[in-house]
C-alpha cells in the first residue's frame, strides 16, 4: 500500500482544479499522547525506537506486535504514523468546531491496526483516534467501511459500546483478515451495534445499492448519528489486484452520496487499493463529489498521465466477472440485518459530561489548522490537502512521498 498512491491523488485533483473549492490544510503530526489515546504505551515506544537495521535484533519484539510478513517494518515507520494519524485528528477536530462540513483524509483509514498490534499494512489505526475525538462533541458515531476487507479493528475497539455503531461490507470466507460473521453483533452495551454484511465475489453496482441503501437507510433512521466515518478503501474496485468485487467508481461513490444527503459532519478516509490508478481515480472522483465539483470523463495532462492509459478516461469499464452473491443469499443476510435492527432499543443517548479539550486547543498547534496557501507549496511531506463539501470547508489527506 505505497504512499506514492497520495501524490497521485493530490496530482489529478490539482489537474482537475478540484483544489480550488477545497481548503487545503496542513494538520500537526500526531504526538505520542495523540496516540496512545487508543494505542498501548509499549506498542506506540516500539514503534518510534525500531528501524529495519535494528529490526534483526528484535524479533520476539517484532512478533509481539505485529510488524511482519504484511505489516514490514520500514524507515521512518514512526513519522508515518504520525503523519497518517494527525490528518484524521485534525480533521475530526476541525469537524467538532464546525468549521467544515466534509473532512477527508485520504492517506487515513487503516483499519485493521489493534491497540497493540499492528496488521494489514496498518500500523496505527486514525479511524478509531478520529472518532475517539468525534465522541468528545458527538453523542452518537456511525462508523460505515467500504473496504473489501473486513474493518475488524474499529469493530473491536468499540465492540462494546452504544456510541459508536460499526458497519462493514466485506469479502467473507478464506480472506484477509478473516472476521467478520452476520454474527457478530456486539457485546454488551455495544450488542447489536456491529453490523456485517458478508459478501463474495464479484458483487456489482446494482446488487450493492439493493443492500446497502436500504440497509444504511434504517442505520441512519434508527440511529440518528450527528457524525459520520467513511472508509472508502478502492479495493472494493473492479480490477484491484487484491480485492474481488466488481464495482465501477459510480457503484463505489454511491455511498458518498448516500451520507452527504442526510446533512451530517461527515469524514471520507482511505484505505486499501493496490492498483494505484484507479485509487487515483476513485478519490478524486469522491472528492469532487464532496467539493461539488463536477468532472469531465478525460483525464486531464499530469505528472502521472501515462498511469492512465491506454483510454485515459477517469471510468472504467467493471470486468465481466461472475457475481457469486445470489439474489437468494443477499435477501437472507439482508432481512436477517433488517430484523437484528428492528430488534434495537430506541436512540441510546449520553448523559452530560464535561468535553475535554481537543488537539488544536494549543495556541502552539493551530497556525497548522490554517489553509496552505498555493504559493507557499514547496511539497512538503507533511502537506494535507482538503475536501469541501455543502457550507463549509474540509481537510484532505496526508501526503507522503516515497
């Protein structure tokens, strides 16, 4: 999952002019106590003290936590972490003090990362610090992941609460990471405020709004979250190299749309997506959804063009692949979801309580919640760009260079 697909991005949405209706923000990079706000003391030392060269030394260490095989350890692993994290931090809190409407954070949305471990190619999990800070000002977050895997690391991190509702539309079965189930719904005060929809194969755009529209339609209805989390991970794709679903960038962008018509604070972040140009494709797409900017089927001269070819057009053509998800098999997961949610109590609500102050509370932090201005671009690796979307600005996300 290379940082590199970031650039692409930041590139076609510039060539674009998207950048224009955004405001383009430049976050604080998480600190240590940003981060162990979910993550372990031991785990986020780990990361800031291990480099590959020293990595040979510590292997009981590097098993413990997780850096192998599909989470490798690289340099500068830390600052990564750092730079991912403070983008959906900032975010959040720009959306607490309603200074924009749509936040997003392109490079964020690792969702598979535990409080001590990481996994998937994630290290340190921003959707779980993001909402963390959204419950400071928000009584209910619904949590909507997109991703063809599972997002088993949210799920978990508020498995047993009311305030945060998980929903997940994932490949199900011999794949990564494994979890899951139509089963698994919670535990305690959080049964029944884990969703799962399970899938297989090559589900299309048509089969995919018959579940999730009326599926998130009760969720929004019943639920009432004042905040919502989108993980857009681009590997739910047709023609992703890991992923397995069949959906063009209109059948993926549909949910977009769907939150942005409730009027709720809403943040899009990353994800998966491991063929890089249509993730270029599919984020820019969905910003401009956001900002409301329409977009011309030509891709526009980049510094990536040649990515685009042979047909440089922004759509592409789903493939003719088998949909293995039967009418019969999604009707039964569907009504079995529709029935657990009319099961549910009413809106659970919160008591008062005392808001703690948030990360830009620091007269020292906030010159870095100020926009970017064009000519001061000098593409720092810290650079975040911004979405806007209905009244108000939003945040955009990290950028990285390899």
């Amino acid at each position: 999952m290379k940082p590199h697909r970031m650039r692409m991005v930041h590139e076609l949405l510039i060539a674009y002019g998207v950048h224009e209706k955004l405001q383009v923000m430049q976050p604080p990079r998480a600190t240590e106590r940003d981060l162990t706000r979910f993550h372990s003391d031991d785990y986020i030392e780990f990361l800031k003290r291990i480099t590959p060269e020293t990595a040979q030394k510590q292997m009981d260490q590097l098993q413990r936590f997780g850096l192998f095989e599909d989470s490798p350890c690289f340099d500068d692993i830390y600052r990564f972490c750092q730079i991912s994290a403070g983008g959906s931090l900032a975010g959040a809190a720009r959306l607490n003090r309603g200074f924009c409407d749509v936040a997003i954070n392109w490079s964020g949305g690792l969702h598979h990362a535990k409080k001590s471990e990481a996994s998937g190619f994630c290290y340190v999990n921003d959707c779980v610090l993001a909402i963390l800070e959204l419950l400071k000002h928000h009584a209910r977050v619904l949590y909507c992941d997109i991703d063809v895997h599972h997002g088993d690391g949210v799920e978990e991190a508020f498995y047993t609460t009311d305030r945060v509702m998980t929903c997940s539309f994932h490949k199900f079965g011999n794949f990564f990471p494994g979890t899951g189930d139509v089963r698994d719904i919670g535990h305690g005060p959080g049964r029944h405020y884990a969703l799962n929809f399970p899938l297989q194969d090559g589900i299309d755009d048509e089969c995919y709004r018959e579940i999730f529209v009326p599926i998130m339609s009760r969720v929004m209805d019943w639920y009432q979250p004042t905040a919502v989390v989108l993980q857009c991970g681009a590997d739910s794709l047709s023609g992703d190299r890991l992923g397995c679903f069949n959906l063009s960038l209109d059948g993926h962008a549909q949910c977009v749309r769907f939150f942005q018509k409730y009027g709720v604070q809403l943040m899009l972040l990353g994800g998966g997506g491991y063929t890089i140009r249509n993730v270029a494709r599919c984020w820019t797409y969905e910003t401009a959804i956001a900002a409301g900017v329409p977009l011309d089927d030509a891709i526009p001269y980049n510094p990536y063009f040649e990515y685009y070819g042979p047909d440089f057009r922004l759509h592409t053509r789903p493939s003719n692949m088998e949909n293995l998800n039967t009418p019969s098999y999604l009707h039964r997961i569907m009504v079995q979801l529709l029935e657990s949610l009319r099961s549910l109590p009413h809106t659970p609500s919160v008591p008062y309580h005392h808001v703690p102050e948030d990360i830009v509370s620091d007269p020292l932090l906030r010159k870095f919640m100020e926009p970017i201005r064009g000519d001061d671009d000098d593409d720092d690796d810290d650079e975040v760009g911004g979405g806007g979307g209905g009244g108000g600005g939003s945040l955009e996300s990290s950028d990285w260079d390899d």
